[in-house]
C-alpha cells in the first residue's frame, strides 16, 4: 500500500521555540493531507486540513497562527508549531489521500515534548 | 460526518475470535465504513474497509447489514500483538479532500 512518512519520529525543543514537522507521501500524489494531534489515551483530533497551493483550513479551536501548515506541492505538507508551550506536546499524526483510491494512508506520527 | 459508536474496551484471550461492533446510524449513502488499528506511539493503520454485505482479507472481515447501520469487525484466533486500538469510521471516498473524524474507538487487550 502507499506510504506516508513524517520527519521527526520525535523532537524535544525548548518552550518558546519553533519546530517544524514535515509529511511526505512517498508513492503516491495527494491534493490535501490532514493533520490529527493525539493526547495519551485520546483519540486523534483533527487540526486542519493541508490543500496543496492553498491555504489550509483549521478546525474549530486550532489556532492558525500558532500551527503554520504549508503545502507546497503534491507530496509534501509541513507543520510548524510556533512559539511552542509545554501543553503543545502531543502525537502529531498527518494523513492523505490517494485520489484513485478509498484508503486515508497514515504517516507514523512525531512525538513532540516542548520543556 | 456520521457518528460512531464503539464499545471503549474488549477483552479477551489468545486464540479466541474478537468482535467489535460498530453503531453509524447515520451513515450516508456515499459513505464507506473503515477501520483502523493502533498501537501506542504510532500511526492508524489500515485494516479492512467496506460498503456492504461481508469483506474479507487476510487480517480480518468486516460484517455489514443490509440496513448499514451498524457494522462488526472480526479478528479470528488473536494474538497477543492485537492488542491495540481499534477505531471505526465512516466518510465517503467521493470526497478526497474529506477527513475522516474519529470516535474514542476500543481498547481490546488480549491475554494469555
């Protein structure tokens, strides 16, 4: 099936900083990537969703300033969390759709910890 | 969107049949229902999906009444390394910009 990876696995930084999390889809073309944020023993929650060469449309409650998501072309769509705080740490998981296809194919996921 | 609903855990043993049932009373006509595995620390991953009448593939099959309004994952003879959790959605694969919204799922944990 087609695979989708993500860059970090994991990634610690400091309260303040930034940190960027890129979704690659490896083998196939996808116009729109979802990214999902899961808190331990939560289920994923989605936070937007990543239209290549538009602009991305958050869910209710995501801050669009604090989580830049750009999607510069068909397989690649990055995450920054800005100024990330400690409550800013959780499972970011990104997804995509295959467009020929029915199956959301899932990236692994990044483990962010901001301390 | 339809809503899922799942029982929130399940146990059972090694080498016994699992079945997870799942309620979409509201499901659309367009809508497929899929479900997903998870473990800890990683990603959903695909396990079967379905429009009606009965799937299978070489994991599990996927039981869906005429009316869709509910569906049933079945894992034959689990392992310990079923244990995971196990979400049920429904969306239509018209919509490839459509993401799939999920519910609590169900925890099941397989002992020996």
């Amino acid at each position: 099936g087609a695979v989708v990876s993500q860059h970090p696995s994991w990634v610690i930084c400091k309260s303040g900083t930034s940190v960027k999390i890129e979704c690659r889809s490896l083998d196939f073309q996808a116009t729109t990537m979802f990214w999902y944020r899961q808190f331990p023993k939560q289920s994923l929650m989605l936070m937007a969703t990543s239209n290549e060469g538009s602009k991305a449309t958050y869910e209710q409650g995501v801050e669009k300033d604090k989580f830049l998501i750009n999607h510069a072309s068909l397989t690649l769509s990055t995450l920054t969390v800005t100024s990330a705080h400690p409550e800013d740490s959780s499972f970011y998981i990104c997804s995509a759709r295959d467009l020929g296809g029915n199956e959301q194919y899932f990236g692994p996921g990044t483990r962010l910890t901001v301390t | 969107l339809a809503k899922t609903t799942q029982p929130i855990s399940m146990d059972s043993y090694e080498g016994q049949e699992v079945n997870i049932t799942c309620s979409h009373n509201n499901i659309a006509t367009n809508d497929y229902i899929t479900w997903y595995q998870q473990f800890p620390s990683q990603g959903p991953r695909f396990i079967i999906q379905g429009y009606k009448t009965k799937v299978t593939n070489e994991v599990a099959s996927l039981f869906i009444p005429a009316d869709r309004k509910s569906s049933t994952l079945s894992l034959p003879r689990v392992s310990l390394s079923d244990t995971a959790v196990y979400y049920c959605l429904v969306g239509s694969t018209n919509q490839a910009g459509t993401a799939l919204i999920f519910g609590k799922g169900t925890t099941l944990s397989v002992s020996s």
